[in-house]
C-alpha cells in the first residue's frame, strides 16, 4: 500500500477508474486509497505496475506539453526575428536608394551648369596674403596648373560619382558556401549543407515499420489481453510503435474504445516513407501477471494485418527476446523464462451432408460479433 503515496489525488482517481470502482468529487485521498484496497479487485503486484504506468503516463503528458509550449516559444521568436530583418533590409534599401537618387540629381546639376556655360568660380589669392607667404607660387604657374587639372579629366564631383559606381552590388564577387561551394549562398543558408527539419504534426512524427514473419518458427509471438481481450501479438523489434491488427481494431470498436485520428509518416522497411492518415488508442495490456498500459496504432486501411508490439512496448515493459532458445523473459527476472506461443493451425470444416436450406436472414450488423468470436477462435490472434 506504500506506493499508492506516490502518486498525486487525480492519479488515485484514475486508478479506481481502471478498477471499475466508482469514485466521488468529495472524497479525501485517505477515503480513495481505503477504497482501492479494499476492492475485491485488489492485486498488490498488478495494481503497483498499473498505478506507476499511470504515473508515468501523466508526467509523459506535462513533458510533452513543456516540449510543445517551448515549440511554439521559438517559434514566435523566430517570426519576430524574422520581421525585425525584413524592416531593416528595407529601411536600408530607402536609405541607399535615397543616397544614389541625390547622387544623381547632384550630377545631373553639374552637367548641365557645364553644357550652358557657366563659368566656374576660381578661389583667388589677395596679394596680402601673397606677400606674407614668400614660397608661394606664382598666378601663372596656378593657372596653368588649374588648367591642366581641367584638361586632364573631370572634377572632383565626377570622381565621386566613379566611387559611387565601383561600390556596385554587382562587381562584387559573388559569395559561396564554404561546405560544399554552392555560389550565391552562404552555409547556414546552404540547402545542401543544412539539415532538413521534421515536421512536427504529432507525439510522433515518423515510425519504421517492418513486417511480421509468416513462418511460425521464425515470429515471436506472445500470448496476452488487450483490455482484458485475451489473444497472441507478434513481437517486433523492428518497429518503431506498436500497431493494433485488423481483429483487434474489431473488438476494441465494439468494446466502445476512443480513437484519435492524426497523420504521420511511415518508413518502411524497403526505405519508403508516405504519409498515411491513422488512428491511434490507449490501451492496458495484461502480459504474465504484468500490467503495461500503451498506445497502439491503427491502420483503417489495411486488411488482415497482424498485431505487433513494437519498440515502444518491449521497452516500456522491460522484454528481452532469446530468439536462438526461442523464448523471452522480463529484464528484471532474467531466472524466468517464457516461450513463444505457437499459432493454431487452422483447419478447414467439411460440410455436413443433407443438411435442410434455412431461409431465415439476418440484418447487416447482426452477425458481426459472430463473425469477430470465428476469427478469434481460429486465429487464436489479434
């Protein structure tokens, strides 16, 4: 009963929930533990396995919404930061543009003060001054300099203009990526040097998926209850999740099981990746005294698909496969061993002689829970 103090008041109540015991707003935590314990339904062992699964399932839950909350943080400072450089980019752009139309205009001025004649102004020297400066050059060598200055070639505001034009964008060198020389990129914006992000469209966005073996000696199946539906899986290391098979997805339908539908991309074995729209369920599954609660994965579109109890399981409930001795055991009781089951061998039933033609008929629906209990019965799988 110790470990019933682990958990939090909304814990206790999902815990008697899963029990089927019937639980008040107004009762105390003390008032809820008394009433698990003393359930006719009371197993300390699978009780203590359910109630951590419980636990864990709602610290997954806030982790995942930290996770989600901080997403979605970056994000909008990543749009702020993203707005911020388009208003610098183009307050530079008006600031440059304003620069090189005055530039122009101030050119414009000069050529045509120059096309109608008008002289220029020349700075004079008063004789004054020349008389306190003996060093000073005469007025005819001044000018003839003057003039060779203007025969030469153009002003000092056409020199300005010539600046201008080198500083060109395009004389520039073109820059390139210094990973893999793409021109006209820098790395962090390189396509081939930058790794492609995922999206996140789900708790999980990508599963691999391989297939289940057909062979009998070659699949590890283990016998075990799905929500208290006793039937065998097949186990599979290879996939990623857990996938619930075309008979299970049945029962659990008329169990009255809920179901959320979301899309994720699908890796297959062969390396092809699609996007598939699936459903997905939280399940408790009751394996050798153990209760594990996980989340499976439909897929609506497939027919006659096997149950396979993936990585996130086999993980999650600590299952060690011996393949060479072809069985398994819990990684914390590694002295206790478990083999695989071996599928039924279904055989075919030989039709019964002089039997009288019934005309009575059923509706669509009457004979679905019929036809689910043959499956069972003759698979003897999910």
């Amino acid at each position: 009963m110790a470990f019933l103090t682990k958990g939090k008041k909304e814990d206790l109540r999902k815990l008697a929930w899963e029990m089927g015991l019937s639980v008040g707003e107004d009762l105390r935590i003390l008032d809820i533990k008394h009433l698990i314990v003393n359930s006719e339904k009371y197993e300390e062992a699978s009780i203590k396995n359910l109630f951590t699964n419980i636990i864990e399932e709602r610290l997954e839950k806030i982790k995942n919404d930290e996770q989600a909350a901080e997403q979605e943080r970056k994000k909008a400072e990543q749009a702020e930061e993203e707005e911020r450089k388009k208003a610098e980019q183009a307050a530079d752009l008006e600031r440059r543009k304003a620069e090189m139309d005055f530039e122009l205009q101030k050119l414009k001025l000069q050529l045509e003060a120059k096309m109608s004649g008008v002289p220029q102004i020349k700075k004079t020297v008063n004789s004054k001054e020349n008389s306190s400066k003996p060093y000073a050059p005469k007025r005819n060598s001044y000018d003839s300099r003057f003039d060779k200055t203007n025969q030469a070639g153009p002003t000092s505001s056409f020199n300005r203009g010539d600046k201008l034009k080198t500083d060109d964008r395009s004389d520039r060198p073109s820059v390139s990526c210094y990973g893999c020389g793409k021109p006209g990129v820098t790395k962090p914006r390189c396509p081939n040097c930058k790794p492609a992000v995922n999206k996140d469209s789900a708790t999980f966005s990508n599963i691999s998926l391989h297939s289940c073996s057909l062979t009998p000696n070659q699949s590890a199946v283990l016998k075990l209850a799905v929500n208290g539906i006793w039937g065998t899986a097949c186990a599979d290391s290879g996939a990623s999740h857990s996938i619930a098979g075309e008979t299970l997805y049945l029962l659990l339908q008329k169990e009255g099981a809920n179901f959320q539908k979301t899309q994720i991309t699908m890796s297959l074995a062969d390396g092809h990746k699609s996007e598939v729209e699936v459903y997905t369920t939280s399940v408790v599954i009751r394996l050798e005294e153990r209760v594990i609660r996980t989340q499976l994965i439909i897929l609506p579109y497939a027919k006659g698909n096997r149950t396979l109890l993936g990585m996130d399981f086999l993980q999650k409930a600590g299952i060690v496969l011996n393949l060479k001795h072809r069985n398994w055991f819990f990684s914390d009781s590694p002295h206790r061993t478990y083999d695989f089951v071996k599928e039924a061998i279904i055989q075919e039933v030989q039709s019964r002689p002089n039997l009288e033609e019934n005309t009575c008929l059923l509706r669509d629906d009457e004979g679905l829970a019929i036809r689910i209990i043959s499956k069972i019965q003759q698979r003897n799988g999910f």
